[in-house]
C-alpha cells in the first residue's frame, strides 16, 4: 500500500489521484507518521459501501414483503399495502 503525507497530499493532489487511478490500490494518509485517512478508487468504493446499502436496502424490502405475504392488514387493500412499502 502506498502512503502518502498531508503534505505530500496538498502539494500534490492530481499526482496522488493520477496513480490511484492508475493502480487502483488503496492510497494511506499519515499525518505525523500516523495513518488518518486512506484513499480507495471509485471501484472499491462502490463495491465496498453503495453496493453494500442498496443491498441491505433490498433486503429489508424482501423482509418487508414477507411479512405483509404472512401477515396482512385485516382490513387494507393492495393498493394501502404499496403505499405503506413506500413509506
């Protein structure tokens, strides 16, 4: 993993992006010797944090839907059943 100094980041910023984007490999920050931040590209952001919530998100949906499959409003119809998934 290549490390870089806050410094070194400020100073410059389109060279450290440029390899980053060239590598793809995670990029540590230190300020004084010690690691505060890493950079990662697009690809491991998305695959790492979007991704992951949007599949969460569907599995919370699915969650939802089996539990109105098995235990439906007594008196809502359809129509009250997509207005409440939405919400």
């Amino acid at each position: 993993m290549e490390t870089v100094n806050a410094l070194q980041l400020r100073q410059s910023l389109g060279t450290v992006l440029d390899q980053l984007e060239r590598n793809g490999a995670p990029i540590m920050v230190c300020r004084r010797r010690t690691p505060v931040a890493a950079l990662v590209s697009l690809k491991d952001y998305r695959e790492r944090f979007v991704d992951r919530e949007a599949d969460e998100q569907r599995r919370e949906v699915i969650a939802r839907l089996k539990q109105i499959k098995f235990d439906p409003p007594s008196n809502g119809t359809t129509l009250d059943i997509l207005r409440d998934l939405r919400s």
